[in-house]
C-alpha cells in the first residue's frame, strides 16, 4: 500500500449526514471543481469546504482513480442544496482532470482546489468577493504547508500583488488556489494535456494567461494548506517528474520562437545548478536533490517540449461526452 493510501484521512459519512441544509448561504455564481486520483483525503478537503463561511453553487470532482466512497459522499453534499457532479474519468493526468470538469461548468466562476488540500473558513468567500469586483483577472492565494513532510509550492507571502506580464523567473499562480471566470478560460483556452507538461500545467496556463492579456492577482487572504504526505523517495520522484515537465513547457514555446522563454530557460537551469550546490554545502539533502533533479531532468524535457506539436485545448473543442458519468 503506497503512502498516499496511509497517510490519507478515511471519509466519515456521517459526518456529512449531520450537517442541516441551509447551514450556510450558498454562491450560485461559483462551481468548485476538484481533481483527484482517488486519495481518500479528499474527504478532508470537501468538509473543510462545509465548514466555510459560504457554499459553493456547485461541487464537480473528477475521479481518475475511482472509489465508491467519493461519489456517496457528494450525494450526500447534493441533499445540502449545493449542486454535485462526480465524473469517473478512464483518462490520467491532472490537465485532463481539470479539462473534464471545465466543460461541465455552467456558471460565472470556477474555484480550483486539489485533494490534499484544506481551504480556509473565508476562502471561498473571498474569492467570489475579488472575482466579483474583478471578473477578468485570475486570483491565486497563499498556500501554506501541514504535515509532517515537506511540501513542494508553498506560497507564504501576505501581500498582495498583481502581475500584468510575464516574469523572468516564474508567473505566481498555484493550481491548487485559483479563482477564475470562465469567460478567461473562453479567451485563454484550457490547461495543456500534453504528457510532456503534465507536472507544470499550472505554470504553463499562467503564461499563457498573462501573453493573452490576463492579469494574475495575488491575494494573501486566499488561504490553503496543502498536506505533507509523500515520502523522501516519492518526493524524490516528484522533483524528477516537476524538472522534465517544466522544461518540457520551456521546450515547446523554445520551438515557436519565444526569446523571453529561452531567457528564462537559461536562469531557471542556473537556479538549479545554485540549489543543487547549496544544498550539498550546507548539508540540505531536500534542496540539492530539488537542484540535482532540474539539472539531469532539463536537457530530456526541454527537447521532449521542442519536439511536441500538440496545443492546448479550447474550452469549445474537448468532448466530455466520452467519459464515463455516475
């Protein structure tokens, strides 16, 4: 049994039975879409949502992994006044995830959280205040860590910012803690399924966001925890599956002839090179691995992204209707 299984919470049905319709006012306006392969935590994430000062309109997750406790426990949610919708999806990886659920979203805003996540008592509260009196920009919050591992992305900063263009660096903008009107995703386009990116969907829609004319807010009242669950070895896989897609996402817009993305390319690789170093020096064995990993991982995925042809989709060419439904 692998350590997502352990390390998940075990739903507790009941705990959804005792909570009274009409506990919360609900945002007609948002649909929360939340991908998962399968991990039992997600129940954990779901009553984090029940406990919060408002309720969605609708809760859509995506099942790429399939148990039977997920979809009961939205039946459950569904008698709350709060719409559900749970897709067993045959497809894998989380673009396809999140795709599948888009398509389905007949409502002014999405909120994206993921299954190993615990959203704040005001966050979906805030996210529809900002969305709201700024429809056309995306909203990313802060993401704290839990647990007793170390977690990848966490975003600890409490100012607030907005980004108009791309940057050298990185685009802030967390998957796990994102607010968006559907009307960007109209104009953007959707995230990329291609399997060679499949670890940076995030940064690569961000870009893409911000070239198409969106601006990506930074609001620090926006709060997640994401929870501490892989072991050193699967973070050691994470790194090495992170590393190749991000230069594969680099790889692709290299192809089209993007400069600024060849710069970036070039001081992301430098970075790693500096993380690989310090940790070795100061006996940080989770940064030099990080470092290590970007460095063996860049030249495969940046190749592996200059020779893909496939483009992201838009929001009207996917096709749900092949997935499988309950």
């Amino acid at each position: 049994m692998s350590s997502e299984q352990t390390k998940g919470n075990d739903f507790d049905i009941d705990a959804f039975r005792s909570i009274p319709a009409g506990l919360r006012p609900v945002d007609s306006e948002i649909a929360l879409l939340i991908p998962t392969v399968g991990r039992e935590m997600i129940g954990e994430c779901l009553r984090s949502i029940l406990a919060g000062r408002c309720w969605p309109g609708q809760i859509i997750v995506v099942d790429q992994g399939g148990i039977a406790k997920i979809s009961a426990c939205l039946e459950e949610i569904s008698r709350l006044g709060i719409r559900t919708r749970y897709v067993r999806s045959s497809q894998t990886g989380r673009s396809r995830g999140l795709n599948r659920g888009l398509e389905l979203i007949d409502s002014r805003f999405v909120v994206i959280t993921d299954d190993d996540c615990v959203v704040d008592e005001a966050w979906l509260h805030n996210v529809g205040r900002h969305l709201r009196e700024f429809p056309d920009r995306v909203f990313t919050g802060r993401v704290t860590a839990t647990g007793e591992e170390p977690v990848l992305g966490t975003v600890l900063s409490e100012k607030s910012s907005i980004t108009r263009k791309p940057g050298l660096l990185f685009d802030r903008l967390s998957g796990g803690n994102l607010g968006v009107a559907m009307e960007v995703f109209r104009r953007v386009g959707m995230f990329d399924e291609d399997p060679c990116v499949a670890f940076s969907e995030d940064g690569e829609w961000a870009y893409r966001a911000l070239r198409c004319g969106a601006e990506i807010a930074f609001a620090p009242d926006m709060v997640v925890s994401h929870k501490g669950w892989r072991t050193f070895d699967e973070r050691m896989q994470q790194y090495s599956a992170y590393a190749r897609s991000h230069a594969a996402f680099f790889g692709k817009y290299l192809r089209r002839g993007d400069a600024f993305i060849a710069l970036r390319a070039v001081l992301h690789f430098a970075r790693a090179v500096r993380r690989w170093v310090l940790g070795v020096m100061h006996a940080d064995r989770e940064l030099a691995a990080n470092g290590r990993a970007y460095v063996f991982y860049f030249l495969p995925g940046l190749i592996a992204g200059m020779k893909s042809k496939v483009s992201p989709p838009c929001l009207a060419e996917t096709s749900a209707g092949q997935e499988q439904r309950t």
